[in-house]
C-alpha cells in the first residue's frame, strides 16, 4: 500500500522531548507506587534473609552469627535505598520514553498525526509494550524479593530475562503483522484479532521452553505471592501512565501543527490497521 503524499510527517525531536517527558513522570509514578506498596514486603525480605543468614552463620553459641550479622551490615540505610528506587525508576523511565517514541514513530510512520486518534495508539503501544517487556517475560520468570537468588546464577539468570524479552518482542511483532496482512487479505476484525492472539498464546508457549529459574525462593508464599503481584503492578503503572502522558502530549503537539494539507485516504486506511 502507498503512503499518500499527504501525510504529515512526525516531527521526531518535538516528540522525543515529550517521550522524555511522559516517561520521566511515568518512572516517577511507578517509582513512588513501588515505594509505598512494593517496599514495606521488600523490608519483610530483607529482614528474613538476614535471619537465615545469621542462622547458618552461627556457632553453637551463636556468638559468630551476631559476628557475622555486624560485618553484613549494609553499606547504604534503607532510607537511601528508597531514594535510590524512585530515582533508578525515573531514569528507566526516561529511557524507556525515548525507545517508546522510536517505536511510535516507526510503528506510526504512515498515520496522519492530526487525525485525532494519538490516544488510542499511544494507549495501544504502551499496551503492547507491557505486554511484551513486562507481563509475558514475568510469567516465565516473575519478580523475586531481594536477597533471593546465589550470586553465582547473576549472569545466568539475566541472560534467561533478555532472552525472555527478546521472545515477548519478536512475538508481538509476530502478532502485528498477522493482524496487518489478515487485514490487507480482506478478513474481517474477529480472524486478525484471533491470529494475534493465537501468535501471543505461541509466544508464551515459546518463553516456557526456556530452562527453569536455577534459584530456589525461600520465603513465604504468602510474601512472594504479594511482592511478584505488587511488581507487576509496578509495571502496569509505568506503562499505562507513559502511554497516557504521551499520547496527550503528542495530541497538543499535533494541535500546534496544524498542517495545511488535508489527510490522504490510502494513509488513513493504514492508520485503520
């Protein structure tokens, strides 16, 4: 399909600043939500793992365990720690806001900007997003307290999460272009739909061939069960408020253009796949 003429163009750089912009309130709204919700079950973690360290530290008298206690005392308070938190997650969210804008950019290429529908698609990418770099990769491996897992499975277990993510990339990829050639094929909306979600249910598949998460969990079901489902939580915050900031942002963005040319009907029909 040929993109008409007069489509306007997206201007990167204005989008970039807001894609900065969303994603760093975005980091920030998540950053805070981990912190009010997520933090309290990670001091419950922290506080078990010290107490098995501490008891398979200790002499029959225990007195190498306090020894032990002391000399694992942490380099940084908890304070500190949760002022880290909400500042690593507005930098991720900062660079998650530039490659969101990228994607947008490049999904959107042939959308006209004007059209009024930048919040259904800034809704629907950052959908997409969670869906791929979030939910599918923390079913296979979900989000662990801190303190679990042996130091010497770190580089093992981040080679399994990037392959995770690569997997949950490649395979709404997969899905989009089923539903975009289904629909230059002249099917209707129920068979593009239904072979999407046939190629994430086969991505998902895909991610459970993935060898098992070599680390045992030895806390409570009760504290992991909350602390993996409050982390995905955390997830779905930073995505749905990066496609919301966005998608408004880039709506007053595309209100100051105001472009002189009309929108061209071959590019409106792509933007309707």
């Amino acid at each position: 399909m040929s993109v008409s003429a007069e489509t306007t163009p997206y201007p990167l750089l204005p989008l970039l600043g807001r894609g900065l912009g969303a994603g760093g309130l975005a980091g920030l709204a998540s950053g805070l939500f981990s912190l009010l919700l997520a933090e309290p079950l990670m001091d419950r973690a922290i506080r078990l793992e010290e107490k098995r360290s501490a008891a398979a530290h200790a002499g029959p008298t225990g007195h190498a365990g306090h020894s032990h206690a002391a000399e694992a005392e942490e380099v940084f308070t908890r304070g500190t720690q949760h002022f880290g938190l909400v500042v690593t997650a507005v930098v991720v969210g900062l660079a998650i806001g530039v490659f969101f804008t990228l994607a947008y950019v490049l999904v959107h290429r042939t959308a006209p900007m004007d059209d009024g529908r930048a919040w259904q698609r800034g809704l629907g990418l950052a959908g997409a997003g969670f869906l791929a770099l979030s939910l599918l990769p923390g079913l296979r491996y979900p989000a662990n307290p801190p303190g679990v897992g042996d130091s010497g499975t770190v580089t093992e277990r981040q080679g399994l999460w990037v392959a995770a993510l690569v997997i949950g990339v490649l395979g709404l990829v997969l899905a989009r272009q089923l539903h975009l050639r289904l629909g230059r094929a002249g099917h209707g909306l129920p068979a593009r739909q239904s072979a999407a979600a046939a190629a994430v249910v086969a991505t998902l598949a895909a991610l459970f061939l993935l060898p098992d998460n070599p680390d045992a969990v030895p806390v409570s079901a009760t504290l992991l069960w909350d602390f993996r489902v409050l982390s995905l939580a955390a997830h779905a915050v930073l995505w749905a408020a990066l496609g919301a900031l966005f998608a408004l942002l880039s709506t007053r963005l595309a209100g100051s253009i105001r472009p002189g040319r009309g929108t061209g009907a071959g590019s409106r029909a792509t933007a309707d796949l």
